[in-house]
C-alpha cells in the first residue's frame, strides 16, 4: 500500500484481556520517544467499535486530536481538516503534531500493485513485545473486562405479505397500527 | 449516597433527547443514586438545566463560555474536568453521539479510567453492548474505578417528565485556554427535519431508489409520518443522496420504533446502523434480498408503486 516500515507489537504471549486503555497504554510507550508529526488512527475497529483509542492515545502524548476527519491539509505547522459531525461538515484549523481519526471520504484507498508488493518485501518490519517498551503486565492491565458475549436471540421470520399490492399496503398499515403498534 | 453526572448535549442552543436518556441510565445504574446533570455550552444552559431535572436529575451544574458554543474537544475536555474535579462523581453517562464520542475517552483517559462505550441496555453493573456490526453482544462492566458509559441514543427510554419537579442549579467558572483546534466554520448537510439519529421513524431508501429524483416519494412518505430520510451506502455513493443521510457503520446508528427500507438489499454494513430498530418493514423487488431476513414486515415489489399507495393510506387515514 505503500508504507516504508511497519511495526508489530505483538501481545499475544503477554496479555490475556485487554481493552481500550491497554492499547492506549502500548502504543504511548511506543510513541513516546518517536518525535511523530502525525498520527491517522482509524475512526473505529470493525469489531468493538469503541473509537476510544485514538482520542486516549492523543490525551497520553498530550497531543491534540481530531476525530473522523474527511479532509486534510497540511501547509507547514498549520493543518486544515473538515471533519463529519454526523453529516455536517465542520471545518477545524490546528497544528502539528496531531493524532486524527479518518473517516470514510477521506481518500480512496489504491490497490497493492505487484510491484508494490514485491517491494514490501524487502521493507524493514520491526517485531515488539511490550517487554521491549519497558511494560509489564500490570501498567497495562484492562480497566473493564467483558462478562460474556454472546448472539442476539434469532429473530423469528419476518411477514412476506401477499396479494394485489394495495391489498399488501392497507394489510401493512394495519399490522403497524394494531400488531406492532408503531403508528 | 452514589453520586452519577448525568452529561446533557445541547445543539445550536436546544437540548438533545438523548440528554434526557442519560439521566434514565443514570437511574437505571442505581436508583437511588444522586443524579447531578452537567450541562455545558453558552446559551439556554439554565433552561436546558432544568428540563434535565424534570427528566429526573436531583440537581444541574452549568459551565457557560464562548468557546462552549460548538464542540470542541480541547474546551469541552476542560469545562467537563472543572465539573468532574468539583464534584468527584462515582459514575458518568454520555451520550454515544458525535460530541461523546470524541470528548469520552479523552476524559477516560485523563480519569485513569475504563469507558464502555455505545451501550444500548443496563442490567445491574454489566452493560450491554453491540458488536461485530450489530451481529453478536458483550456485556462488559468495568473492574475498578467510575462507572463510565456512553449511551447508544434511543434505546434507554427517558422518564416521564414531571414539571413540577425542581432542584438546585449551579453554575462553575472555567477559565478555558490554551485551545489547540479552532473551528472555522459549520456547512450544514443534515436536513432541517426531523435529527436522523433521534427519530422515532425513518424511511430509507437504497440503489434501487434509482436517482435523486427517486428519493421523491419517500420525502413524501416521510412527512405523512413525520419521518426523517435516511439512506444506504450505496445510495450515497451512486449520487442520489447527500452522504449525511447515510444509515450504517460509518453513517449514522439509529434505533427508531419504526423503519421503513426501501429498495436497500441490506449489506451487513447497512444493518450495523439499523438492525436494532423495533420495528423493520422491508419494501424490495428482489425476494432473496437480505433485508428481508431482519425485517418484520415485507413487501416484494416495486418502491414506486408501493410507497405512493402506502402514502395514500396513512393520508387517508389522517381525514378519519
């Protein structure tokens, strides 16, 4: 995709359970001497969906930070972004360095060429462990823990409704008001 | 005595319902807890205050400032920390919306705290949660420390409001400074009807809304409803829609009563952002759409011969 070094932490040995203020918590450690600019943090994972580390992560390197940003410029020290605030677009100036958080829009995301991808081979990709961040296990235990997870009950088969469709409509505006009472 | 700061949103001056929800959570949390409600901004703070404690919080802490007028997370953080710092609470709730999204892991993170995020029901010290899109749940509750949450909007019911109730409202200086983002400017997007992400009913239309022309009789469905329109993704993409109509992961999540999707197949991106809604009518010409499979009501058949005679209806119905 084009990055020219990548790092791995690798926690699984370390950690059993983590949460959002465990990930804050090593990539801090990481960061913490690294002089970064800028940080583009996704706007949330796929699975938990929190959002939560990107904005602890700033707060930790006391940095400032912008959350689901669909446009960026950077002119020097000084960065122009426009940001989604639920479907307002808000237009933020602030400075570097900066942590922000990307939103769908921001840009589009080009496909590994075959070239590209024979290069990353030979790009340099570092392996850690929070042992090499001077962590141990406690100064990263989770602040919350997950009780259970679980499927939602199976939703029993919804009502295909039948015949001419003015039948269909006067059937459904029924079953709204008298089944489901929700007009 | 338990002490809970229940966190209201006040946009463009008006109060959010989703204000009056994290007074109910709070309640939920421990009933018998002392619900102070926080109410941060630059106008209507006292009025907004006391709507806070007839929707059931005991008393109402106000921070007004110039630079409280639109969310920032650097003014916000430190008007919500002079808050947290005075009172010292056991617990807070906000809600998960875009202001609670960015200003509760910063106050998290400098609380030393866990946070669990976007819960949609309480049961005790465990909170529900969904994940994975909406396809399985978790119940979290945190170790040690505050109980800290932010609330999915329409899913935990307010209370009834009772207008005789008062309490006492107390406003805190902040001296607010040293603010890293300044906001140059708002472009309103979002249609001036009915909030999307509040609304109790929503009509969604999808691609085979076909054009923006499409999106014609479900603006008009919509308004015998007193609906908000929402879209799929895939609407958006194609043009017919403007992107802050966008229901799904990276749009809005919306639990209305009623919704009502239209022409949308129902990706698994799509259902993320409502799958949780009460009540789920599917209008679709393709039978083995997948939207289908979560909607409680379905009607296989052309949008635009189906939701102009499900319009007609309702108006009929309003004569009578």
């Amino acid at each position: 995709m084009g990055a020219d070094k990548a790092v791995l932490i690798n926690t699984e040995d370390d950690l059993e359970e983590g949460d959002q203020y465990t990930t804050a918590r090593i990539l801090e450690a990481y960061f913490e001497d690294k002089d970064v600019d800028l940080i583009l943090a996704g706007n949330v994972a796929i699975d938990e969906a929190s959002g939560q580390v990107g904005p602890r992560l700033a707060d930790r390197l006391d940095m400032p930070y912008v959350t689901t940003i669909t446009e960026l410029n950077i002119d020097g020290d000084t960065v122009n972004i426009v940001r989604d605030v639920e479907g307002d677009e808000e237009k933020v100036e602030t400075s570097l360095p900066l942590l922000v958080t990307c939103q769908q829009g921001l840009n589009e995301p080009r496909y590994p060429s075959l070239p590209g991808i024979m290069k990353a081979k030979k790009k340099p990709l570092e392996e850690l462990e929070i042992d090499d961040l001077d962590l141990d296990e406690d100064d990263v235990e989770a602040k919350t823990e997950t009780v259970d997870v679980f499927l939602p009950p199976e939703k029993e088969a919804g009502k295909v409704l039948e015949g001419e469709t003015d039948e269909q409509v006067k059937e459904l505006v029924s079953l709204l008001r008298t089944e489901a009472k929700v007009l | 005595m338990t002490k809970l700061l229940a966190f209201a949103e006040l946009k463009d001056g008006e109060i959010r319902n989703v204000s009056f929800e994290t007074v109910a959570a709070a309640r939920q949390i421990d009933e018998s807890a002392e619900v102070v409600a926080v109410v941060l901004g630059n106008e209507n703070l006292e009025d907004a205050a006391n709507q806070m404690i007839q929707y059931g919080a005991d008393r109402a802490v106000t921070v007004s400032h110039d630079s409280l007028s639109n969310y920032t997370s650097d003014a916000y953080t430190q008007a919500a920390m002079a808050v947290i710092e005075q009172e010292d609470p056991d617990g807070l709730v906000m809600g998960h919306t875009s202001a609670g999204k960015d200003l509760s892991p910063r106050l998290a993170s400098k609380l030393d705290n866990g946070l669990i995020s976007d819960i949609t029901g309480i049961e005790g010290d465990q909170f529900l949660r969904p994940i994975y899109s909406g396809k399985a749940f978790e119940k979290k509750s945190i170790k040690d420390g505050k109980t800290f949450v932010t609330i999915r909007p329409n899913n935990i019911a307010p209370l009834e409001i009772d207008g005789s109730r008062s309490g006492e409202v107390s406003s805190l200086d902040v001296d607010i400074k040293d603010l890293r983002t300044i906001i140059k400017d708002v472009v309103r997007k979002a249609s001036d009807g009915v909030d999307l992400s509040e609304a109790n009913i929503i009509v969604a239309g999808g691609r085979g809304v076909k054009s923006e022309e499409g999106f014609e009789p479900l603006h008009e469905l919509a308004d015998v409803l007193g609906a908000a329109v929402g879209a799929s993704r895939g609407a958006c993409d194609a043009g017919y829609c403007d992107y802050s109509l966008q229901i799904g992961q990276t749009g809005k999540v919306v639990t209305p009563d009623l919704y009502i999707a239209c022409g949308i197949s129902g990706a698994i991106q799509h259902l993320a952002g409502m799958s949780n809604s009460k009540v789920i009518v599917a209008i679709n010409k393709d039978p083995e759409a997948n939207i289908f499979n979560v909607a409680d009501y379905g009607i296989v058949g052309d949008l635009f011969d189906v939701v102009p005679k499900l319009t007609e209806e309702l108006k009929a119905l309003q004569v009578k």
